[in-house]
C-alpha cells in the first residue's frame, strides 16, 4: 500500500512538471491612426533584461504572433514604410499566460518614433483564467511544518 502511495505520488510529481512552462505568447494588431489593418510591418520584441530579440512580419490581417517568448519585461517596437516608428516599454510577460499588444501607427517618416511610455497594457482576451506566480520567498514562507515542497502538492484540490 506504502509503495502505491510513494507511486501515485511520483507519478503526480511528473504531471505537474510537465505541466510547468517558462514561457508564454505575445501577439496583436497593428493598425494606423483610421483604423485600418497594417499588414507587412515588421514587429520587434526586445528582452529588456537580456537584450535577446524576436522578430515577426504582421501578416495582411495586420496580426502579428511570437510563440515562446522567456517570461520578463520586453519592449514592443513596429515599423512599417510612411509611418513613424511605435514602441511599447515595459511589456512584462508572465509563464503561460498569453498577452496582446496592439499598436496604432502614425503617418510619418520611419526616422520619427511615437513611443507609448508607462508601460503598456497586457489584455488576455483568450481566457478568463487568473493565475499568479509564487516567489520562492512565498513558497519558503508558507505554514507547511516539513518545509518539503512536495507537500504543497497536498494543498492542491482534488488530492
């Protein structure tokens, strides 16, 4: 019975770090100051932490999609021919929950830049899920009398 246990617990250890994932999606819209839909603008994704970036080219919906992205804080930049330069700072995504970030061009050189300061805003219109992510200072301080992490699996539902 003993080994069942031990079993069944290792077992649910193995789901739930499969299920972890670092990284998440980030997509959105690229349209002008009418409203009309910016295809073929090229959308840089910047780590604003490591300097690591990720490029995409908005497809003739205007919509662009980066898969994958490391969790942090990203700048969102978009250049499209006859429009100024749009950026978003402080983009901060979070592991696993997909964010969008929609940009409005001007009319303009490339050389001029609209910048959206204050960070911008990440809407997850795909799901109405509300997730957090635990600090390891959070889980450390946690009333768990063993302080072994595979006892917060017991404070899961359904187990």
């Amino acid at each position: 019975m003993k080994n069942c246990r031990v079993s069944l617990l290792l077992l649910a250890l193995a789901v739930a770090a499969l299920a972890q994932t670092l990284s998440s999606t980030l997509d959105g819209l690229v349209k002008d100051s009418q409203g009309a839909l910016v295809p073929n603008a090229e959308v840089t994704v910047t780590n604003t932490g490591t300097a690591q970036t990720f490029r995409t080219v908005t497809d003739e919906k205007g919509h662009w999609f980066i898969a994958s992205l490391p969790t942090g804080a990203y700048s969102v930049a978009v250049t499209a021919s006859g429009f100024k330069k749009a950026t978003a700072a402080d983009v901060k995504m979070d592991a696993g929950i997909p964010a969008s970030v929609n940009l409005t061009l001007e009319v303009g050189a490339v050389s001029e830049t609209v910048e959206v300061s204050g960070g911008a805003e990440v809407l997850v219109t795909t799901s109405a899920t509300l997730t957090t992510n635990l600090t390891a200072e959070q889980i450390r301080d946690l009333p768990i009398p063993s302080r072994n992490a595979t006892d917060l699996l017991m404070t899961q539902p359904g187990s």
